[in-house]
C-alpha cells in the first residue's frame, strides 16, 4: 500500500499543531501526524495492543469514535507514527485537554496511550511522541502536562522531561463491572 498524503486524508486536528522541530527528529522512512479517519486500516489497534489487550470493536463503530473524538473540538489530539513504505502505523499517542475552574480557569493536558510497535521500539520513536504530544499541550495553553505510568517507566519518562510528583491512586484501578463496561450509546 504505497504512503498517503495528509492532504489526502481526513484528519482528526490540523497537522499544523504538531511541531516541524519534532517531525524532524524522525528517520525519513517515518511520518508523524494526526490520526486519520482510515487509520484503522492502517494497524491502529494493532499498535494499541503493545499496551493492553484491545477489543475490536469493528470499522464502523471505530469510525464513530473517531468522529466522536473530533466533534469536541480542541480538546483530543491523538497522534501516529506511520511507515512510508507500508503506510501502517508504528506509534501512537493522544492528550486531552481538561479545562478546570482552577488556575485562572486554565487549562491541563493528560497524556494517554503511548504505544510503539515491537519492531520500532529502541528508535526514540516513543519519545518523539511525548515530545509532540507535551508540545501541543503546551501550545494548548496548558499549565501542566500530566500522565501516569507503571514504575517500570518511570526512567523513560524522566529522560522525556517528566518528574515524579504527588502520589496519586494510579497504582490500583478501579474497573466497572464486565457486564457494566461496555461502551455507553450516548
């Protein structure tokens, strides 16, 4: 499947918020951008699945969480590395932006997802991704960039600019029930 432009694709925010300093931090056989409305044919969950185990919910409704994720607008911006010569995605990331009433009513942006497939991993890639990712947080209006990792990243985040701070409930989850934890049809 050759490489499809972004001007070729339905993108999930302007590509112009991902910092060209960035982008050009990567090998010239990967492309960073905006998640794509045709990503899921491009490996999405695949790369997802490095985290977690990751149902597939099927294109359509992917699609309409896609569609979801973009009709609130300035506030989700996932991301993906993808290889030029397969045109499959090879990293992925996303912030969202919490608005709060604290600080000024300001702004906070959450770091989630960040995943690099097992063939890339060793590349920086995973780094690129928080650095575009903190970049459009910032950019945002946030003031301050927040994410949660198992201790066993904790190194990894440090050399991404993060440091440790307040102890949060993150080394427990509190899980719906099964049968409660469906997607909502809102």
């Amino acid at each position: 499947m050759p490489f499809t432009p972004d001007a070729q694709l339905d993108l999930a925010f302007s590509a112009e918020l991902i910092p060209s300093e960035v982008t050009k931090q990567l090998p010239a056989e990967l492309h960073l951008r905006p998640l794509a409305s045709t990503d899921y044919r491009r490996g999405h969950l695949d790369v997802l699945s490095v985290l977690t185990v990751v149902t597939d919910p099927g294109e359509d409704a992917w699609r309409a969480q896609f569609d979801a994720l973009r009709a609130a607008p300035r506030t989700y911006y996932p991301i993906v590395i993808v290889d030029r010569p397969s045109d499959r995605i090879v990293g992925v990331g996303c912030v969202f932006i919490e608005r709060k009433f604290l600080r000024g009513l300001g702004c906070v942006g959450h770091i989630e997802d960040i995943a690099v497939d097992k063939s890339q991993q060793g590349k920086k890639l995973g780094l690129r991704i928080i650095h575009a990712l903190t970049a459009i947080s910032e950019n945002s209006g946030c003031y301050k960039t927040i994410l949660n990792c198992s201790d066993s990243n904790i190194p990894f985040y440090e050399k991404c600019g993060f440091q440790k701070k307040e102890n949060e409930m993150c080394w427990q989850a509190k899980y719906a029930p099964t049968e409660r934890a469906q997607t909502p049809r809102l």
